[in-house]
C-alpha cells in the first residue's frame, strides 16, 4: 500500500459513505472502478480488500460467514469474489461497527436472507439519525433491511465450518458498538476500526469512542492472540502482532505526551505548537485523514486538560 493510495480515498469514501445515497455514492466516489481482491490467509479463512473497510470471510460445508461489508454499490462484486472461493451463500454477516464503509452493503445481504449480527450499540445507532462531529455528517436511519437483528451485549460465538467466532465488545474504543472478531482454528483476529493501519487513528467521539477504551481495546485484542495469530485490520495490509504491538505503542504515547503537559498545565495551543508527535508525522506524512493536531486535541479534551 502507499499512502496516497489508501489515505485520501479513506477520507473521501468516509465522507461519501455517511453523506451519499448509494447510487449516487458510486458515481461520485469511483465504486465502479473497485476490483475486488482476494487474499487466502489460510484453509477456509479470507481477507478482501476493495474499497471502505476490509472483510474477512470464512468458508466451508456449514455455509459462509462474511465480516463487514463495504459500501451498498459493491455488493455484486463481494458476492462474486466469494463466488469463487467458495459454492455457499452467505448465511451469516457480523458488523464490526456501524459505520457506513463497513455496513453500507448490510441492506442489500439483509433482503437477501442473510442474518447481520452485531454488538447491541450498531443496531442502536444504525436505527436513528447519527451525526459524526469528525465528518460534519449526519447519517440517516438506516432501513429495517439493513439493521442486525442478532445483537449481544459483551460476547457471542457462531460455530460453522469446524470454526468458532467469536465478537468480544470492545468498550468505548473506535466507537460504542466495536468487536474483535477472532476465528479460533484459523488463529485470525480482524480487529475492526479499533485496529486500523492508515496512520493516526480515527477515534469517532460522537459515536461513543475513546483514546482510553482504544488502548484497552488493543491490549484485549492483544490478549485474544498468541505469536502467530494473524490480524486483519479495519483499513490497511494484513498485519502481526508487532503492527498491533506498533499501534498499541502509537496510542500509549499519545495518552501519556498529553499526560505530561496537563501534568504541567500546559495550555492546548502551546501544547499542539510543541509538535509532541513530531516523530510520528515524520513516519506517516502529512495527508493523513487524521492529523496529529486531531488526535492530540481529543486526548487533551478527555484527559481533562485545560482546567
Ligand atoms: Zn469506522
């Protein structure tokens, strides 16, 4: 991946996505030119990647389980990619979070007979009218078709294909209504947003996240894997437990660089001119759809600074 390859087309679909009815969505967002791509990570256990968020897809005699699911205008397309892995349908459909880039094709599976699942808050927040302060966006309700109508608070666990899956609530982090998805056989965690390789994180506090849950929810998912487990982030490549340890790293410093200047009672202008995260721009570039300033300005908001 390069980074203009996956950084301006994140913003532009986030922004469309939330905004766009789906026909128009396509048009204006290029969705017509998306290929697929299809990567085996092992026996009966897929990442595609197109555009939005990435999908994981375990396969095998009891039916498919499809995580995620892009935008509405790509559906024909995902369905065709798992057409050539595998003759079964998709029985199946978990959301990672409510977030349009990842649930934009849950009405087309939904009338299709498939059945969404999710953490309790997606379908809360799918069911009404949500701004997102970060996009300046207010998403509409989403229709009846497209609402998960298996929702669970903390934990559930789909047993197909000699596979268990599990979703683990991951409070507070990315959003309210985040999941780690780990398929135990296949030893593959996809972390949905709360893990995503594009930079500095998106922490969407309109929806409920946090810098502190995100930690926590890494170092759960950190917890939920061994060496070799491998790990499908919400947006980026394929990674190990040294990108997530990476992340986890990323987020820690940033939660204790704003520590140290509220310790000081450090005010948010002088803060932010100090370029705490100088070493990190460096390392991700510019264009990022999240800047440094933005990820600082959150913590220092809810760490408490300025008072
Ligand atoms: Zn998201």
């Amino acid at each position: 991946m390069t980074p203009r390859f996956v950084r301006l087309p994140l913003a532009a679909l986030a922004a469309a996505a939330l905004l766009a009815a789906p026909a128009r969505l396509a048009a204006q967002a290029g969705l017509d030119t998306v290929t697929i791509r299809t990567i085996k990570i092992t026996d009966g256990l897929y990442m595609l990647v197109g555009s939005g968020g990435n999908l994981g897809v375990s396969v095998g005699e009891d039916g498919t389980v499809l995580v995620d699911d892009q935008f509405a205008p790509l559906t024909p397309k995902i369905l065709a990619a798992i057409k050539a892995i595998t003759p079964n349908p998709v029985k199946f459909l978990m959301n990672t979070h409510w977030h349009g880039d990842h649930t934009g094709g849950n009405e087309n599976l939904g009338k299709a007979g498939v059945v969404i699942v999710a953490q309790d808050n997606v379908r809360e927040r799918m069911s009404k009218e949500t701004f997102v302060a970060r996009l300046n966006r207010t998403q509409p309700a989403s229709p009846k078709a497209a609402l998960p109508v298996v929702t669970f608070p903390e934990t559930m666990t789909l047993h197909l294909n000699g596979e268990d899956i599990t979703a683990m609530h991951l409070a507070h982090a990315h959003t309210d209504g985040d999941v780690l998805i780990k398929f135990a056989r296949a030893n593959v965690i996809h972390g949905g947003d709360v893990f995503m390789r594009i930079g500095f994180p998106f922490i969407d506090v309109s929806s409920g996240g946090s810098l502190l849950g995100s930690i926590a929810g890494i170092e759960r998912i950190l917890a939920a894997s061994d060496a070799n487990t491998r790990f499908i982030p919400g947006h980026g490549e394929l990674a190990t437990r040294a990108d997530v340890e990476a992340h986890l790293k990323l987020l820690k410093d940033v939660r204790d660089r704003t520590q140290a200047a509220i310790r000081k009672k450090q005010a948010l202008d002088a803060f932010l001119a100090g370029k705490p995260l100088a070493d990190y721009e460096a390392k991700f570039g510019a264009n990022g759809f999240v800047k440094a300033d933005d990820i600082l300005k959150l913590a220092f908001a809810e760490l408490g600074g300025g008072k």
